[in-house]
C-alpha cells in the first residue's frame, strides 16, 4: 500500500507535462532522523532539512507528519475517441 510519507520521499506525481511532483505541495513536515529526534521543518525552519526530506527516499529520517498545501475538491472530466493517426 502506498503511504503519504512514500508519496512524498519518491515525489510520487501525477500525469500532465505541467504537474509538480506531490512534495511540491508539503508546507510543513516532522522527520525522525536516525539519532531518534523529532525535527520539524518548513520553508522557513530548517529549510535545508525541508528540502532533503521532501524528496529524499527516507534518507534523512522518517516523515512523520506532514502539512499539505491542498485546493478544494473538483472534479475532473475525461472525454475519450478513437480517431485516425493522420488525425493525430
């Protein structure tokens, strides 16, 4: 099963040329590095831990909370045809 923390330490994405990796929408994350410590981090606080954690494969420590940037639900329409090469 796929957790957040593993959506994030892989920068897991979506589809589309123009969409950001899932990490991209973490504000905020707490790490337990390998000492046992709880470290939070975010753009402004330990930035340099922030950047490493939100995509660095568990290698500084395990995420164990996190703040998301998120948008209100939406929903998405899919419009599927069969159409010629010379089409495309």
């Amino acid at each position: 099963r796929q957790t957040l923390g593993g959506v994030i330490a892989t920068n897991t994405h979506g589809t589309g040329i123009d969409k950001q990796g899932f990490a991209s929408q973490v504000v905020a994350l707490e790490v337990v590095d390998g000492t046992g410590q709880a470290r939070v981090a975010s753009r402004t606080e330990n930035p340099e831990l922030f950047d490493a954690a939100r995509s660095g494969l568990g290698l500084v420590g395990v995420i164990t909370r996190v703040t998301l940037e998120v948008l209100p639900r939406f929903h998405v329409a899919c419009s599927e045809r069969t159409v010629s090469l010379s089409e495309v």
